[in-house]
C-alpha cells in the first residue's frame, strides 16, 4: 500500500495540462463492443478504472492494443462472451455500462453488480425501466444483473426518466444504439460526458440526435462497423479541482486542454468569492489566481449545468478556509459528506445536518494523517494537505489513482510539496 505526503504552506503556480474525461472514458470504452471493427481512441486517461475496462474487455474476447498509455486501438469484432463476472465489476461503478452494451448486440447480458465509491445507495432502477421499455427482462440474482431479450433484438420506445440519471442516459443510449425503430430518452441527463459517448457513436455510424439536451433521441441502425480514431474531451472534474486547489492555495495556475465551456459552474461560484478567472479567446485554457482570502458562498451540487456533485468535496475545502459561514447542500448523493470527518480533525469547522454541511471559515487549517473515502474526497485531501501547516499524510490512495492520472505529479509541477511513499507494516 502507498500513500501520499505532503508538507503544506506552497502557493500553486505555473501550468497543468488536464487529461481525458474519467467519465466519459469509462461509457466510451463499452461502447466499443458495439463495433464490429477497429477503434482508434486517443485522450484516454491513464487511470485504473481504464485498465479495468481494458481487462473487461479482453475477456470478453476483444483485442486490446496499448499504443501508449493514453492510447489504444480496440478490435471487438471476435467477442465471444457475454457475461462479466463481480470480480472485474466490484472495484467500480461503470461496469454497468457492459450491461446495455452487450444488451444491444447480443440480446443478452450477464454482469456482476458495479462498485466503486461508497457513496451511499445507487440503484439501477432507472437503467432497468430502459431496458425493459426496449423489451428486454431483468433480473437480480446472487449478486448478478442478468438482462436478455426474448425477440433477440431490443426495439425502440420513449423512456422517461424520473430523476436526471447521467448512468441511466448513458447505459439507455448504448441499448437503443442497434435496436429496431427509435428510442427516445426524456428527462435526459446533459454532462459533457453523454455529449461525448453520443459523438463518439455516431462517429461509429450510430444516429443519436439531442445529446446535451433534455431529450435524445436514438434511431436504431443495423450494425456500427466503420473504422475510425476518436479523442477523448478534456476532464471538466480534473480542470475544477486544480481551479479550487490554486483558489485555495492563494495561487496562480494556468489551466491547458479544457473546456471552458464546462467549466462555467465553477468559474461562475469562485468568481462570487474573489477569485480571479481568465478564459483564452479559443476557450482551451483558464487562468485562476487568487493572492487573498476567499469570501463565503452557498453551493447546491446539481445535474449539469449546476454545480457538479463531483467538485463537492473539493468545494469544501476551499470554503472550510473562507471568511464566513457557507452552505453547501448535496442534491445528487446520500452519502458524500464522509470526507468531512477528516477535514475536521485537521481544524474544519464543519457541522453536517442531512443534505446540507453548515461550514465556518477557519483562517488555517492543521496538518495529520486522513483518509481518502472516495475518489473526489481523495482531491480534496490532497488539495487540503497543500493549504494545511505541517506535513499531511493522505492513506487509502488507490480511490485517487481510480480517477486522476498523475496527480501527485501534476501538483508537483506546479510547486506543491508532495511525494508517494510505500506505507509502513
């Protein structure tokens, strides 16, 4: 096991290049079994969660050729299974996506129940009303999702969601890619991430059109076998956690291969607190600096385009050491206010009741050894230690590798005192 440590009190500066979307790797990658022929997708981030897609995918008979480690060409014409077993599905949440991929092309679909982060309840209901609408039946046994199609192919029909579902949009579009006559999908989830995963299948020969609105409609095609190359969009996530961390470490950091676009939630909420933003003309890259103490700010987490539930815990730190009382209230998760256990014992004044966390700016906070409980407390940890006085020990780091490539690096590069060291028996 590794952690991190770091010795806080240095002040970002310089440049970071962000890397391919997590989120939208991981339903791009399914989506490859789709594809009776090669794919070409480069952006990807060199993260674990892509190495377990990779595994899911050679064993279900694909052919998985590394060009580099942001880079692979994937040749899925001679899979020959169908199921995929807990063991690859346990260590995260979007192996569900196999479920509508294999769904859509065999009919059928055996997959272990998805884990990932402990954020609390997160069913599949909404997925399954999908697959059903299409004229599949599921069922939950032991532990395995199993989903098959009486008829052989799925066939089109209107899904309305009852709540906004990024998973559900995303696994209901991979299931409506190949199936007879149209699907469309209201109430749909709008993240950059379901624009992606549409462009990328229509590349394939697909016919998505409404991607990034709150009605998509999918007309089904006979097969998706053209050869082509794809880039990954830039992280929206990875981008808001280095503006947050430079905003909290008083600094300045220029922010290369994004989106501005995506990031105006958050541009929009530091903006409120004091800190500087600059977008360049072409909307690739985004200055934050910020020489004095931020101000309070209320942030509710939503769907896109709100405030990203994703950038939640990271929000909280910055708060945690702004001047005033702040409300931040989680809208999309039961359980992500885990994290604040940890920053308390470093000297937050945080007080949580239900949804909402009532935080009291402190002017600093104290360095001691915590806990990753997530992937994006993880951030928010590392983003703590760097503002924090003494040195910080973050345990638990592999939720951190699941979703952020080079991370230890990236902050290194940018000033931050931080290294990964092999934890003591």
């Amino acid at each position: 096991m590794e952690k991190l440590v770091i010795t806080g009190g240095t002040p970002l500066k310089g440049s970071v290049k962000i890397s391919g979307a997590k989120n939208a790797a991981v339903a791009i990658l399914p989506a490859t079994v789709l594809i009776k022929g090669k794919c070409h997708i480069e952006n990807l981030p060199d993260i674990s969660d892509i190495k377990l897609c990779c595994e899911i995918l050679e064993y279900l008979g694909a052919s998985v050729t590394y060009i580099s480690g942001n880079e692979v060409e994937i040749d899925c014409t001679n899979i020959n299974k169908t199921d995929v077993p807990f063991s690859m599905t346990k260590k995260f949440r979007a192996s569900y996506y196999f479920i509508g991929a294999l769904l859509s092309r065999f009919g059928k679909a055996e997959v272990g129940s998805p884990g990932g982060c402990n954020l609390g309840v997160r069913p599949i209901d909404q997925h399954i009303k999908g697959f059903e609408a299409m004229g599949a039946k599921v069922e939950i046994e032991g532990g395995i999702i199993k989903a098959y199609s009486p008829f052989g192919k799925l066939h089109g029909d209107n899904v309305y969601l009852d709540i906004v579902s990024v998973g559900a949009t995303m696994n209901i579009m991979l299931s409506a890619v190949l199936a007879d006559g149209t699907t469309v999908i209201e109430n749909a989830a709008k993240e950059p991430h379901i624009v992606d995963l549409a462009n990328f299948l229509n590349t394939m020969g697909a016919n998505i059109k409404g991607a990034g609105t709150d009605v998509i409609k999918i007309t089904g095609v006979e097969s998706l076998n053209r050869s082509a190359s794809y880039s990954i969009v830039p992280d929206q996530i990875e981008a808001g956690t280095f503006m947050i961390a430079a905003a909290a470490s008083r600094g300045d950091v220029t922010i290369t291969n994004c989106i501005t676009t995506h990031l105006s939630p958050i541009s929009a909420k530091l903006i409120e607190m004091g800190v500087s933003i600059e977008e360049s003309d072409d909307g690739e890259q985004i200055r934050v600096y910020c020489p004095n103490r931020t101000t309070k700010a209320n942030i509710k987490t939503l769907p896109y385009p709100g405030f990203p539930t994703d950038m939640q815990p990271q929000a909280a730190v910055l708060l945690s050491v702004s001047e005033g009382t702040s409300y931040l209230t989680e809208s999309v998760w039961d359980s992500r206010f885990q994290y604040t256990e940890e920053l308390k014992r470093m000297g937050a004044n945080i007080r949580v009741e239900g949804k909402t966390a009532c935080i009291e700016g402190v002017d600093h906070l104290n360095a001691c050894p915590v806990n990753a409980t997530d992937l994006r407390a993880g951030a928010a940890m590392i983003i703590a230690g760097i503002i924090a006085e003494g040195d910080t020990e973050i345990h638990s780091i592999e939720h951190i590798d699941r979703g952020y490539e080079k991370f230890e690096e990236k902050f290194q590069k940018l000033g931050a005192k931080i290294k990964r060291v092999m934890e003591e028996e």
